[in-house]
C-alpha cells in the first residue's frame, strides 16, 4: 500500500436525490460518492479509481461545508452545511441543510427548483491499493476523507467521475510540479530512484519536500551513511577539490580530524566539554563506538586516495592481459577446448552418423595474498596532517600497481626469455609451439613472419584456430622504431602502404632485454596472459582499526592477486638482433 499526504482535494462528481428538497427545514439528500470506477491519470498513465465506501471518514463529513463550485477563498462561497452522512452498500449519501442568508437564497431557490441540479465532492486520498482491473490498472482508495460537497454549474455523469485528485494532479499541474520535485531533489542530493518514485506517487511538492527531509534525516543517522560522508568532504576539501562533493556531504566539508573526532564522541554519547583537540583525537580513537568510527572514516580517505594512484599507473604489460576473478586460493584452471572433433562428416548410405567430441587442453595458476600495515600516528592526526596521510596513500596505491605489473613482467621474461613452463612441460616461447620468429629486429620481414605463425596455429585437435594479431609489445629502447615501423602513413603508391598500421604500440620499459619483442593477440578474443583478484575484491583493500601496539590507527593493505599464462598461441616472441 501507498500512502498519499497531499493538500490538493479530490473532486468526484455526486448527485441529487430527486424530490428529496424539503422546505421546511432546508434539506436536500445527495449520492455524494460511488464506487464506480472512473478514469483518471496519473505520472504513470491511465488508470481507474474507485472509491471504497468502507474508508470514507463519515465523522469528518458530517459538519463540512456545502460550497459554490469547491471555492474554499471566503465564507461567501459556504451555501450550507453536511447535517448527515451514512453508507448505503457501496455508495455514501448525505443530507445537506443550505443556508437561509439573503445573498444565497436565489442559489437555494435554484437548486429547489431543480435548476442547479449537479453536485461534487471533494476528498483527499490517505491510502491506496494498486490492482488490476479487466486488464487495467486501477487504484482503490481504501483510506479516505470527504471534505466538502459543492454544487457546480457542470455535471458529469450520474455517477462519481471528473476531480483533481490528491497525488494525481491534472497533467497540466504535473508538468510544473514534477520538475520543481526534480530541482528539489538535485538541491538535497537525493537519490534518482526516491525522486521517481515521488513523481509516479503522484506527489505534490509539499508532500515531496516532506519525504526528502525524512529521508536525510534516516540517512544521517545512519553510521555508515556518516562514515562515506565525512570522508568524502575531508578527501574533496582536503585532497581532491575536484572530486564533486555529494549534498549531503557538504554538511562535514572543512572540519578538521579534532572536529570529526569531537561529532563522533557526541553521537556516542561522550560528553566532550572541556576537551581539547589532543583529547578528542586520543578519546575518538580509543573509545569502542557503536554509532561511528574515527578510524573507519580515516580508513576510508587513506583508501580513497589509495585507489585513485593506483589506477592513474600507466597500464604497461596490463594492456595485454585479461582480468578475471578467483573464488578462492586453490588452483584456477583454464580448459582450452578444440573443435577439431566437431568436424562434419559425410553420412554413410546406410545413414550412420559418426561421434565427435571436445578435444581440451588445461593450464593453472592461484592468486596469493600480498600486503602490508601502516600506522596513522596519534601525532599526524592531532596535527591534523591530511596531506601526509594522502602522500602515503598514494604512494601504496603506486607501489600496488607497480607490483602487479611486475608480476606479469616476471612471469613473461621467466626461464631465461622462454616464459614459464605450460602443461604439455615446454616452456611459453618454444619452436615446438610455433611462436618463437627469426631473430631480427622489428621490420616487416619480421611482423610479417610472426603474423603468419599466429595465423598457422592450431587447437589440441591440430584444427587451426588463425590468430589474429593486434599489439606489438616492446621494451622502451625499441620505443621508436616501432614506432615509425607501425605508424600510418598517407602512401602514394601500394610498395610504401604501412600493412601493420593495425597494430597498437606497447611499451613496457620493465622488460630486462633490450631487444627481444613481441607480438600479441587481443586478450578480449584468445586466452594468452591472465590476472585474477579474488571474487570482490578488485584491486587492493584496506581494513582499519585502533592501534595498540602503536598510538593512532593501522591500516591494513591486502591485495589477493595472481597471474599466469593460460595459452601460448595468443603470443609470438622475437629475440631481435
């Protein structure tokens, strides 16, 4: 169910009993609501309304105002007054008494006389039920209250119809309205899926602003909502100003570490007057606190700062590797299927088909753990040096990546330039595997030998798989000429075409040989080098916790990484000259 706390009244078509004008004491009995559906819309579309009789608030019916066509600016417009109200099965009906002021009275002639003869009724809408309804979507109000009953020049149909609904404003209205929500939610930094839901609710912006606010204040009293929030000021007014900084957010920017110290301990509950900034920063990161955490949220920036280093690292060899992810530590294998086996045979006359089958091939390798702690000192917090904290971030983040790319460099450069040894027990780049060219230096004569070992490779079942070349992998003193060697030219004539412009350019100045180079296929089409972090955990992680050992917070830095070859055809070596 949904509820809807709008102001805007509802208005709904009702009728009036005929016959039923009693001059004596003034009274006419209306049909003040239906329960025949009625077609409306909404941000949503089209859908039907009804009315459940069993909702109508009668108590507050009874005593509302009887109104000149729902005009609620003055007391001039009040023709009467509801004396009754009461269900009758699904409909609500309703004695009115009109008034007996001179300035009304040719309007309650009219209507004794049966010249006004159409009535409506205005409500508000406390709850709904969404259904379906022959196909169509339709809502019940099953909490509701009539407010007033107006006599109106126009009618609709004998039975409850045309109103401007509470949450389902005429489409006019919502026009205005939906983009004041919008621009209201964009000012508070509220989430796009809050703001959409408002806007199908039908909301007004009254009911929106409402909501909103609602929703802050839930969210700032959420610990972890806190934590990201802090942080995100202290890392944009502190280390990257240029990182947009979250409404909600801006709240905490330019607090010092004694500062946020100082709202932790009071969401704690720690009286904190007459501390001063050393005795904050020392209670904050010794006290266990279940609302926040001091060390949480310095964490969180070291982390922050930490990951933004290390994916600025040039990628290098990373470029030609694929990334996965490993469920756990034990060996990852790789199955190399061949469709050799799938090869179509022609069917004997006696219509006898032939079995075929997958031929594999498998490699492994496992990821491991790899880390270090580091100490934020009580000193560097109290002296509120953030800048320290982010250059020490930043060089971990750095260091990780420059690790995992040494890992790959090491493994391809292992066994003296041949790579690791696969399972068929012959190393990577070996004449047996087709991938090792005549040494030379990178020309065309060479690309073009490696191009056609690629391209004459086959699977486990010796069906040829033709291998694609796309980058050329070089150490930094072959750095330019390679580059002239694949850098497109406008030729005038074929004999100066560049034929291995398609090739892209990596330099990987970790490689130890001077000479030797490579040409690679593109990792997001044939296996050859992999890396894998272990299942969510992406890249290096920090964890956090009040030092005991030493005076500040710890910081942990895990990185669960590994690397291995998991095909050689993907991969052609040339030793230069």
């Amino acid at each position: 169910m949904r509820r809807d706390n709008s102001v805007a009244l509802e208005i709904r078509d009702a009728s009036i009993r005929p016959r039923s004008f009693n001059a004596d004491d003034n009274t006419i009995e209306v049909i003040a609501a239906s329960a025949t559906p009625v077609a409306r819309r909404d941000a949503r579309g089209e859908f039907l309304e009804i009315l459940d009789a069993a909702g109508a608030d009668l108590d507050a019916l009874r005593g509302a105002s009887v109104l000149d066509g729902h005009q609620q600016g003055g007391v001039a417009s009040i023709l009467g007054t509801v004396e009754d109200a009461w269900r009758e099965g699904d409909t609500i009906a309703a004695r009115l008494r009109l008034s007996t002021r001179p300035e009304v009275a040719a309007i309650v002639e009219d209507i004794r006389q049966g010249i006004i003869a159409s009535v409506s009724v205005g409500y508000v809408v406390d709850e709904w039920k969404d259904s379906t309804v022959k196909g169509k979507r339709a809502r019940t109000a099953t909490r509701w209250t009539p407010r007033e009953i107006s006599f109106v020049a126009i009618g609709a149909d004998p039975v409850a119809r045309s109103r401007n609904i509470e949450g389902t404003l005429d489409i006019s209205d919502r026009a205005t309205i939906n983009p004041q929500i919008r621009q209201l939610a964009d000012q508070l930094g509220i989430s796009r899926g809050l703001t959409d839901s408002l806007i199908d609710r039908g909301a007004t912006i009254e009911m929106a602003r409402s909501e909103m606010l609602d929703h802050i204040r839930t969210q700032r009293d959420d610990p972890q909502v806190f934590v990201r929030n802090v942080a995100d000021a202290l890392y944009h007014t502190r280390i990257d100003p240029s990182v947009p900084l979250a409404p909600a957010a801006r709240a905490y920017a330019g607090m010092t570490c004694a500062d946020i110290a100082r709202e932790l301990l009071n969401r704690a509950g720690v009286s904190v007057t007459g501390m001063s900034p050393p005795a904050l920063i020392s209670r904050a990161i010794d006290a266990p606190m279940t609302t926040s955490d001091f060390a949480s949220i310095m964490a969180t920036v070291y982390d922050k700062t930490m990951r933004q280093a290390y994916g600025a690292v040039p990628s290098g060899l990373i470029r030609v590797a694929r990334e996965t992810t490993a469920q756990d530590f034990r060996a990852k294998s790789r199955v190399q299927l061949d469709h050799s086996g799938l090869t179509l045979d022609k069917v004997s006359e006696a219509g006898e088909f032939k079995f075929g089958g997958l031929i594999d091939s498998q490699e492994s390798y496992s990821i491991d753990s790899y880390g270090k702690i580091l100490n934020l000192s009580r000193k560097l917090l109290i002296n509120d040096n953030i800048g320290a904290l982010a250059d020490v971030a930043r060089r971990i983040g750095m260091a990780a990546r420059e690790f995992e790319r040494q890992q790959l460099v090491t493994l391809l450069i292992s066994n003296s330039g041949a790579g690791p040894v696969m399972s068929d027990g012959v190393a990577l780049f070996n004449a047996a595997h087709k991938n090792v060219g005549t040494a030379g230096v990178p020309s065309e004569t060479t690309l073009s030998e490696a191009r056609l070992l690629m391209r004459d490779q086959t699977g486990p079942g010796g069906g040829l798989i033709s291998v694609v070349p796309r980058y050329l992998v070089c150490p930094s003193e072959l750095e330019t000429s390679c580059e002239k060697l694949i850098t497109s030219i406008q030729a005038t004539q074929t004999s100066n075409v560049n034929v291995f412009a398609f090739l892209d350019l990596v330099i990987e100045p970790r490689l130890t040989d001077p000479k030797r180079y490579y040409v690679v296929a593109d990792p997001a089409q044939v296996d050859g080098l992999e890396f894998a972090f272990l299942a969510g955990q992406s890249g290096p992680q920090t964890e956090s916790r009040s030092g005991f050992e030493v005076d500040g917070i710890q910081v942990k830095v895990r990185d669960d990484y590994g690397a291995g070859f998991v095909e050689w055809r993907s991969w052609c070596t040339n030793a230069g000259a």
